[in-house]
C-alpha cells in the first residue's frame, strides 16, 4: 500500500467515523430533558362525514405541559419549538 493509498483509507475510515459520532452529539444537547413514558389512550373517535379533509376531529384536543432544560444548540434544539404527535393504531 503506498502512501496516497495509506492516506485516502484513513480520510476514510475518519469520515466513517465522523458520521458515527453525530447522532451522538446532537442527542447530548439534551440530557437534561425528562423522558415522558407516559401513553395517552383516546377512546373511539367518530368523524362526521362532512368534516373537511384536514380539520381538526372534535373531541380530539389535548393539552399537555412539558417541563424540562435543553442546551439551546441550533438547530438541534429550537426553543419554543411545537412537539409534534403521532397517533397510530396498536
């Protein structure tokens, strides 16, 4: 192996490396943050047929504080920032 080869392998292997290490990074902006192992359970929903495609399902709002410290890191951690839910079925 020659020297250019030596090189190219090792700038490789470092951004190998590099993109390993990021997730990492980023997730560590907020350590401080509590986890929420909590499951909102929604009873049955009914839709009415005339709802209009993207309108909010009545009954299905909820309000939920959240409390807790983040390292403000742009643009891993927005203060202010709305979180974001996903309702999918079991």
């Amino acid at each position: 192996m020659n020297g250019k080869q030596l090189i190219s392998t090792l700038r490789h292997w470092l951004v190998v490396l590099a993109l390993l290490a990021v997730p990492h990074f980023a997730q560590a902006a907020c350590t401080s943050t509590p986890a929420m192992p909590y499951l909102q359970a929604l009873s049955n929903i009914a839709v009415a047929a005339n709802l209009a495609v993207g309108s909010t399902i009545p009954g299905t709002v909820h309000y939920y504080s959240f409390s807790g410290t983040c390292a403000n890191v742009p643009p891993y951690v927005v203060a202010g920032a709305p979180i974001i839910c996903s309702i999918k079925s079991a």
